[in-house]
C-alpha cells in the first residue's frame, strides 16, 4: 500500500467537475466557473493510510476534500497535539489570505478518499474568475481559525489544570499522610495509656500521687506548646542524658521514654520529682503514662494542623474558583491573587520568594472573579518560567486615579526588545514545541480588555514588570 498521495484512476466515471459542484462552496457556481476550477486542480484518490501532507512541506495547496476524510496531528514534539479532521464536502490546506507557510500536521487518508488540490499560484487569477469564491473561503480561514484557537485554548487551560492538580494533590497529600501517620499513632498512645492506668489501677495510689501526675501531666502539656523546636543536635544530646538518667535508676527500656519527655522539655527536676514520690517498680508505670498524655496531645495537635491545612486549600479552590457563587460580583482583588498564590504554593516553595505590597484602602470592585484569577494565574505562571522557578517575585497593588492597578514583577532574565509587542498576539510563543501554545497573555488580555481595563508590559534584564488595570467602580456602574 502506498504510503503518500497519488493520482490514479477514478473508481467511479464522476467527473472531478461534477464531484465539486457537490461541495457546498462551489455548488452554485456556473458550469465555465467549475470548468476552469477543475482544470487547474489535481485529481487525487488515496487508499487509507496514504499521506497527503508531511511535516515540513511547503503550504501552497488547497484542497477540496470530495470523498472520504483526512485526519492530521503534529507527530513531532507534541504528543498531546488535537487531531484535526476534514470531511468530505470541506475545503482546508492553504487558503486565500492565509500567513501560512509550512504545515506542521502529518495528514493521512482516513479510508478511500479523492482530494482535489489546487495550487495557490492560482489564486490570484481564481479571485478574478470567481470572485464570489473569496469571501466563502475567507469565511472557511476565519472559522478554521476560531476552531484551532478554541482548540488551543482548551487545550492551555488543561495544560494549567494539569498543572495546579498535579501540586494540588501533592500539598493535599502531605498534611493527609501527616492525619494519617499521627491518627496511628495516637492509637499506639491510647492503647499505651489505657495499659499503664490499668496497672497503675492495680497498686495503691495515695491521692497525692495520683494529684502530682495530673499536675506533672498538666504543666507539661502546657509548656509544651509553647516549646520551642530544638536543633536535632540538641535533641539528640539531650536524650542521651535523658537515657542515662533513666538507666541510672534503674528503668528498663529508657530509650522509649527519651525521645517524649525531652520533647515535652522535662528537666531533671521533674523527675528527681517523680523519684521521690515513686518507687522504682512504680516509676516505670508513671512514666508510660505521662509519656503516653504528652504524645497524644501532640498527636492530636499535629492532626489539628494537617486537616485544617486541608481546609485552608479547599476553601482556597473554592476562592479561586469563586465556587457556589455568582459569576459577576464584588471581590477583593487581593483576595483573589492570594488564593492563586495558594494554588502556586508546590512550585514557589522551591525558590520563589514573594513578596506582597498591597494597598488595603483599595475597595472591592465589580467583576468576574473566576476569569480575573486566570489572569493572575497566567502571568505568575509565565513569571514562575522566567525565572526557572528560582527568585523573587513581587506583586503590589496600588490606586492610580479611578484605576486599580496590579503589577506582577519578576526578577529573571527579561523579555528581548524585539520580542515584546508581540507576546500579546495569539499563538505567539518563546517556549519550545509542546511547552506552550502562545495563548496564555492572549487570554489575560482579553480578560482584562472585556472588564474595560488594560494589561502592558515593561522587561528589562533583571526585571520585567506586568501592569493591570482595572476600572474602580460599583456594581451600579457596570457596563
């Protein structure tokens, strides 16, 4: 089976002139108009498989599809890259007005297929022959156009969904494997605890030891929140001094006490404390329990922290995504780039300083939410690229007049000279084949053009510098 385009004999006695005036563009053309069309154009019949364009080739062709169908995708670089299909009955491949200059599709026949390709040499003198041909191609460019740019679109906001998802469950993941870790844990410490209380339950305590290991217990949980963290050369010091301690009078096992007790900052006094209210075949007891108190406590407190971080990212999502809310509403301006900053958190802990200077007597302005946080979401990100994700990245707000503005700084390489009017157009790129598709600042800057502000840029090596503003204005006001 042939694996390129070529022209063979028709399996049907239908003229290539009658097989375009079924295609709706060239339906209602007359029969001089079809004549010359057909004259001009390339007869091709391609078995499936057979490719019609390859990556690289030159884009001067046209072509009407009249049976079957085409599929093309780039093979190359983006293995993620849409398919793109022709069917019968539509026209692709380089059209009237068209900047195209190089195909960057593999495009094969999918089944039995008959294309007829038209050199665009030819255009110039088809404009003149059928003029009424030029606008319905322009309107075939234009719809192409949206389709890919949608399709593009779609395909940058997965890009960025991806993302966020993949740091999302990575910052999720870790206070949910800290709950988990320290949920075992606690359960080790309350099965511990319920043992010791039942000994302890054996023995004859008088009230005033079992008083002075609820005060012990007591004293310590409080200090130990107020405890500052030791240095892992400290702590491991301390708990050999703490093992000898315990060994000296005659404690078995005294490592499983160590690590607890030094955490709960317990001195030597606490215990000679202990000592003098207990005897050795008590102590052993006393101190399973007190060890055991303390580590649930901070067990406890640890599972605290690891689900109320939990709760900080979800009501953080539900920020940015201004979920179960209003499309169109009051926000904070501040609020917003703050949760998108939440959403950042797995790649600007990796060296990524930011620094916030925010005006706070800004009010609360009118506006989509949802769509200003892509704006926000786009241009950190850029920043985060620029600078290889290491730097600083500063973000300030400010009142100019009856403008809100933002400003997105970073610190990293800058954008060349010749480059800056350009990286607002749509499709325009400095990232390498699959990294990006050039519409990431063409999305922010329809976002802030449909909220009547404005979006610039001012780069420098070392410094490049986002500026967005926005109408200050009340609901009441909204256009």
């Amino acid at each position: 089976m042939p694996d390129t385009a070529t022209t063979t004999t028709p399996q049907s006695s239908e003229s290539l002139k009658e097989a375009l005036r079924k295609i709706p563009i060239f339906a209602d053309l007359t029969e001089e108009q079809l004549e010359w069309f057909a004259s001009k154009s390339e007869d091709l019949h391609l078995a499936s498989g057979d490719i019609l364009i390859r990556d690289g080739d030159p884009a001067d062709s046209l072509f009407v599809i009249l049976e079957g169908e085409m599929r093309g995708r780039r093979e190359t670089g983006a293995p993620d890259a849409p398919m793109f299909i022709a069917q019968a009955g539509q026209v692709t491949g380089m059209l009237p007005f068209s900047r195209l200059t190089v195909f960057h599709i593999v495009s094969r026949a999918f089944g039995p297929s008959r294309i007829a390709r038209f050199h665009k040499d030819n255009f110039p003198e088809m404009m003149q022959r059928i003029p009424q041909l030029t606008p319905r191609l322009v309107g075939v460019l234009a719809d192409r156009i949206r389709e890919v740019s949608r399709a593009d679109q779609q395909r940058d906001k997965l890009t960025a969904l991806g993302k966020l998802s993949a740091g999302l469950a990575h910052e999720m993941n870790n206070p949910a494997s800290a709950a988990r870790r320290a949920a075992e844990g606690l359960r080790n410490c309350t099965h511990d605890l319920r043992k010791a209380n039942a000994r302890l339950d054996q023995i004859t305590l008088t009230p005033e030891q079992r008083t002075l290991i609820a005060h012990l217990e007591d004293c310590l949980i409080d200090s130990m929140a107020s405890a500052p963290a030791l240095d892992s050369l400290v702590q491991s010091d301390r708990e050999d001094e703490m093992i000898g301690w315990l060994k000296g009078h005659g404690i078995p096992n005294g490592a499983r006490f160590a690590t607890g007790l030094v955490e709960a900052n317990v001195d030597r006094e606490d215990l000679n404390n202990l000592t003098e209210k207990f005897d050795s075949r008590i102590l052993p007891d006393v101190l399973t329990r007190v060890v055991s108190a303390l580590s649930a406590e901070r067990l406890t407190r640890e599972i605290e922290a690891s689900t109320g971080r939990i709760s900080e990212l979800v009501r953080a999502i539900k920020e940015y995504t201004y979920m179960d809310q209003l499309p169109e509403q009051e926000i904070d301006i501040h609020q917003g780039i703050d949760s998108t900053l939440v959403m950042f958190k797995f790649r600007l802990k990796k060296g990524v300083k930011v620094v916030r200077d925010y005006d706070k007597t800004i009010p609360r302005i009118f506006a989509h939410g949802s769509e200003l946080n892509q704006v926000w979401t786009n241009l950190i990100d850029n920043a985060i690229d620029a600078m290889g994700g290491k730097g600083e990245l500063r973000i300030r707000t400010a009142r100019e007049l009856d403008m809100l503005l933002v400003e997105i700084v970073d610190n990293g390489p800058g954008i060349p000279e010749a480059v800056q009017p350009h990286i607002f157009d749509p499709f325009f790129t400095t990232k390498g084949v699959g990294e990006g598709t050039g519409l990431g600042l063409d999305t922010a800057y329809r976002i802030v053009r449909s909220h009547h502000g404005e979006i610039t840029v001012e780069s420098r090596p070392g410094k490049t510098c986002f500026q967005v503003r926005l109408r200050l204005q009340s609901k009441g006001e909204k256009s």
